[in-house]
C-alpha cells in the first residue's frame, strides 16, 4: 500500500507572539492551536501517518498532552531543528520508507479546508509538487535601502504561498539532502524543489487559511471557529 504521510511543523521555541508559551501552544475555543491543526489532519482518510515536529525543549511535555488528544492515525514526535528547513528534514528522517506523498503543513495553520488538502494530494498524480496559494490582489511595491520606491511588479500569475505544500516522497528527501550538502537554505520546501528544477503546481486555496503569528490573527482564529 502506498503511504501518504504529512509532516506538521509546530514552530520554534522562540516564536512565542508576546505570551509565556510558544504560540503553536497558544488555546482557540480551549484546544493549543498546534492540536485544531492535528485534529484536522487526523480525520483525512487518505492520510496514513502525521509527522509532528516540534521544539527539542517541549517534546516530552508536548508528547504527555497528545496522549489524551486520542488520535486515530500512527504517529511520530520529532525534535525540530534551528530553521524550518532542518525541522522539515528532521521529520522527514523518521517518515515511513512506504510512503509515496507527503505534505508539509504549518502547524498554526488550523484552518485548511479538507477540500484543499485533498486537491495538493491528487495534483501529485501529475506533479513532483502542487501548494496552496492564493492570487495577489493587492500592489506589489519593490523598494531599496532607503524604502523608496524602485520597482511596480506586475500582480499577474503572483500567488502568496501557504501550506499544505505537497510533494513526492523520494524527491523532497533528495532535495533536502542536496540543499544540506550545498550548504543552501530557503524559505520554504517549494523553493528547494524549484531550485533543483523540479516543477511545482499551485492549487489555489482560500483566505480564512491564515497562518497565526500576531495577536490578531488569533482573535481572527476565535471568530473563525464561532461560524
């Protein structure tokens, strides 16, 4: 049986949006962030495995809540690493030698919508990698040093990325293994993958899937789950 894993990457140690706790641990409705997001991903049929990957210093507390969370599909705790690059690769390390696809998802993106998880996994029928995104409406200012104005980009085929990114199992491993030995790091696992010339298909996705990083992007997440 070919194995669809996802790999959910809960964030540093130090990301901690003011509060006294990693904001992937921050409550919505009484649940961490970090858990909606698992939840969500637990209920995917075609998913077979989760991934989580999350600060070294909060393993073993973060491993005795999720315990009582009662999810149904196998499960690995990793250590992350000092970038999301190395976090992703640490996940990757411990994926099941059957899996096929995987997706790498933001651990405070709780608000993905089923449907567009399910398209980035049937894309990879067709792509080395398929993502979220969503078309840029608004103008794009490029500036220079001094933030003066240098450049009007054309808002034409410009997508914001989000996740899930979805990929090819044996390739996104390859390429994080290329990435280490050049010594190149890059924002995100689309970017390695366009690096070493492999195509990436966008699967537009939606608005409300915000990644929480400010305060309010957390009380825009309350709202969200009082609809």
């Amino acid at each position: 049986m070919d194995i669809i894993s996802v790999v959910i990457v809960a964030g540093g140690s130090g990301s901690r949006m003011g509060a006294a706790i990693p904001k992937q641990f921050l409550e919505i409705k009484g649940l961490p962030i970090l858990f909606h997001t698992l939840i969500l991903f637990d209920s995917i049929i075609e998913i077979n495995e989760i991934i989580i990957v999350v600060p070294k210093d909060l393993k073993n507390s973060f491993m005795e809540k999720l315990e009582n969370l009662g999810l149904q599909k196998k499960y690995k705790v990793k250590s992350g690493g000092k970038t999301r690059q190395e976090s992703v690769k640490n996940g990757l390390s411990v994926i099941d030698p059957l899996s096929k696809k995987v997706l790498i998802h933001d651990g405070v993106r709780p608000f993905v919508k089923e449907e567009e998880i399910k398209a980035v996994i049937s894309e990879l029928d067709f792509f080395d990698g398929a993502v979220l995104g969503i078309p840029v409406v608004e103008t794009i200012k490029k500036t220079d040093s001094q933030n003066l104005v240098s450049e009007t980009i054309s808002r034409e085929n410009v997508f914001l990325a989000q996740t899930p990114q979805g990929f090819k199992t044996s390739i996104l491993k390859k390429v994080h293994q290329w990435a280490l030995e050049d010594g190149l790091v890059l924002t995100d696992d689309s970017a390695l993958m366009e690096n070493f010339g492999f195509g990436v298909k966008i699967v537009e996705g939606s608005r409300e899937n915000i990644k929480i990083t400010t305060p309010a992007d957390l009380e825009f997440g309350e709202k969200l789950l009082s609809f």
